[in-house]
C-alpha cells in the first residue's frame, strides 16, 4: 500500500507546503540492507561517573569496526555523529542527571538524519537505594523525549542493563546494540528493553545470525509473516511456514521463496498442537525459534458482537499459542536456548474502538510474556513479543480513508511502519547471541502517541 502523502512530501512542491503549513513531515527512514555498515558515520560513546558499560559497549562497537569519538575530543561543532550512546549505570540519585543534559545537550543538533540514540541504565528493580532507582527511572522520560523531539527518523532507546551474570559482558549486550544502531531498527523508537543474565552465543558471520537454526513462524503466508520469512532465511535460518490450507498457494509460493518447508494446518483444530510437534519432531528433531505470528481480527463494538467473534479471535491469538507452547515444551522440542517470539499489538496496550475481541487477546499474549517468560528463564528459553503499531499491509488498507492517516501520522515518525520493519524486530529477538534478552514487549509502532 503506498502512501502518497509521504511520497509528495519528498517532491519539492511537498517540502515547500510542509514549511509553510506546519504539516507532518515524513522522513526517509534508514533501513537495512544487508551489506551495509553497522552505522553511516561516527558514534559518540559518552559515560556518566562511575559507569559500568562504556567500557563493554566500547568494545562491542570498536570490534564492529565502528569510528567512536569521546565527548572530550568532540570539540569540532561540525562533526556529524550517527549515533549517541551514553552509559548512565552511574547515575545514583537526581543531582547526577545534570550529566544527561551536560552530553545530550550540545549534541542535539549533531546527529545525522535517521541518528540513533542509546541510553544504558540500570534496572531500577536492582538499584541499591530508593535514590538511584529514581535516578534511573527517569531515563525513560529522557528518551522518549527525545525520540519525539530530534526529527528526521531519529530513535531513541532506553536499554536496562542487569548487574547479575554476564549481561555486562559484551556478547550478552552485543545483539541489542546492532540491532538499535542499525537499520533494522528504523520503526522502534522511545522503547525500554532489558537485557538480563541468559545465556547468548554469538554468531560466527553477524550477516547471518541465524546460521543452522530452525524457525517456525505461524501466519507466515501473506503480510507480516510473509515479510518474517523472507527476512529469517536472509539470515540463515531453516524456515517452517505455517498457515491455514485456504492460503495454501500463497503459503507455498512463500515457503518455495525462501527455500524452506510449508505446513497447512488449522491452529484450532483440537488435535493441532500434536500433529505440529509430530512434524517438527520427525522432520527437524527440534525447533530453536517459535515465532507465534497468526492472528485474526472480528471487528464489532461489544454490544454488537456475538459470541462466534469472541470466541474465534481469542482463540487463534492467544490460546492457540498456549497450546502449542504447552506441547513443545513438554516434548522437549525446543532446546535450551531456544526462543520464543509473540506477535501482540499496540491495541494490547491502548485498546481500541470496536476491537474489545482483539484488544484482550493482544493484552492477553502480553500477559503470556509476563508470567511464563521467567519460568521459561530456568529452562534457559527465552521469551518476548513485539507490539506493532499502524503497519501497511492489506488489513490497514481497509482503513476508511481519514482513520488511516491519522494511524500514519500519530507518531514521532509521521508514517505508517512496513511489514519489514516487525520482521526486523522479531529477528533480532530469534537470535541466539539474543538469548539475555527474555520478559521484554516491544513496540513496532514509530513511537505511537497511542498508549505512549
């Protein structure tokens, strides 16, 4: 679906009528493409007293081979940077926070279009007084400040970081930074992502760093999952392609597209979850990623619903997940380190008009990520969703026309995402070097001011 408005807006008729009217101007966002450079210039790795990341982050990304400048050495004000990261770990009560204006401030106006910015903290949760676990609660407020204020495709991301285990070691943090830095992230923006003690291996080629895995993704004929497929193979995994036997041609023609298998079945069908880990089990021996990604709407206010509506989408959005993770499990089908990835929604956070049936199932999977995602930790499996926002897919084209753009425009991106850009962030999370990311929902949203 092409938005025309955002199109025009790069004319030089469009940019002039931006300017003068005060409308929304779309930026070009960066994207990946593989090949690329981790970043499109410079990185300045900035530290609060007494913090404990730069020195792991610096490693990460001079090892990347990205170009780090200090802020010490910063004194060219014509110096453009692709990214600003700084450790706030060392931030222990409200006076310290002076020392996010004193590195953000002067910087505000250096960052490249579709700039990234990082903030490391520590969760307040871990804090060794009420002080410091207010000092870093406020991190959140700064960053998605800043995500709505910089422009130009600018991100900005908090990044909670545990004192326990390896996760201040470099590969527990590494996964999370490529993926903020890059193009991979250009429609995730003001999110909160913890990083906990798990275990992450890191990849040998990180163009491929899914090499050898077994991927399964559910709804995978069409759209997002479509879109999930394509970009899972791209990264080297072994794609199983799941959808219902109506899409069976489209279910085909993907699988066939990405070289890997296809398997038509119902989710609802009572005997389901088996005959899945029948197949999984005879053809692959295991599953290392579960991407739970099929999902129905039935839209109706509540008063006007009946009961088939309810039942049907709960049942296809969230307890067919339970089901089948219920099975998997107790079959031992998904090996320590193995990771599990729920497609929720932002209606799941916020609600929505005349989508009570959805909203619940969507709020449910977040549900789902909150309870079993630490007893699925001890298992060494990890567990997280993302949420997306107004995505541009066949669904969203139904839109009547001026709810559509307002959904594209109510964001700090002023557009609508791409199915790519939730493939992109499920990615990241079905890594194996992204194994101490586990209990974390992410909105793929441009930073929605719904439920913001």
């Amino acid at each position: 679906m092409t938005d025309r408005y955002a199109s025009f807006v790069q004319t030089a008729a469009g940019r002039t009528l931006v300017k003068r009217l005060g409308l929304p101007d779309p930026p070009r966002l960066r994207r990946h493409t593989p090949g690329d450079p981790l970043v499109p210039g410079p990185v300045l790795l900035g530290s609060s007293t007494g913090g404990r990341l730069a020195e792991p982050v610096g490693k990460v990304l001079t090892a990347a081979g990205v170009e780090l400048v200090d802020p010490a050495a910063a004194t060219d004000a014509t110096t453009r940077f692709a990214a600003l990261v700084y450790d706030a770990s060392g931030i222990t009560d409200s006076t310290g926070l002076r020392q996010l204006y004193d590195f953000f401030h002067p910087q505000a106006r250096a960052l490249l279009p579709s700039g990234r910015v990082i903030v490391l903290g520590t969760p307040p949760a871990e804090c060794g007084s009420p002080r410091e676990a207010t000092a870093q609660r406020a991190l959140e407020g700064l960053t998605r400040s800043i995500g709505k204020e910089f422009g130009r495709g600018v991100t900005a991301q908090l990044v909670y970081v545990t004192k326990d285990g390896d996760a201040g070691t470099p590969v527990s943090l590494e996964s999370t930074l490529r993926f903020l830095l890059s193009g991979r992230s250009a429609y995730v923006s003001g999110q909160v992502i913890r990083v906990g003690a798990g275990t992450a291996t890191a990849p040998a080629d990180w163009d491929r760093p899914l090499d050898g895995q077994v991927v399964l993704v559910t709804g995978a004929a069409r759209g997002i999952g479509a879109a999930l497929a394509r970009v899972l193979a791209r990264d080297g995994a072994t794609v199983v392609a799941l959808d219902i036997p109506a899409a069976g041609d489209e279910l085909a023609a993907v699988a066939n597209e990405v070289g890997g298998s296809a398997v038509q079945l119902d989710l609802t069908a009572p005997d389901a979850p088996t005959r899945l880990a029948d197949h999984l089990a005879s053809r692959h021996g295991r599953v290392d990623v579960v991407v739970h990604n099929a999902g129905i709407t039935r839209d109706k206010t509540l008063g006007r619903m009946d009961a088939d509506r309810w039942d049907s989408v709960i049942d296809v959005n969230l307890s067919s997940q339970e089901r089948i993770n219920d099975v998997l499990l107790e079959r031992d089908l998904i090996p320590a380190g193995g990771r599990i990835v729920s497609v929720s929604s932002i209606a799941g956070i916020a609600g929505n008009r005349g989508q009570t049936n959805y909203a619940t199932s969507k709020a449910g999977v977040i549900g789902l990520v909150d309870s079993l995602s630490p007893v699925l930790r001890e298992r060494g499996i990890s567990l997280n969703a993302v949420a997306p926002g107004f995505i541009e897919t066949r669904l969203t084209a139904r839109i009547p026309l001026m709810i559509r753009e307002a959904g594209r425009r109510m964001n700090s991106m002023a557009q609508g995402g791409l199915p790519v850009d939730v493939a992109e962030t499920i990615g990241w999370l079905s890594w194996p070097a992204s194994g101490a990311v586990s209990g974390n929902v992410v909105r793929v949203c441009g930073q929605s001011l719904l439920g913001a």
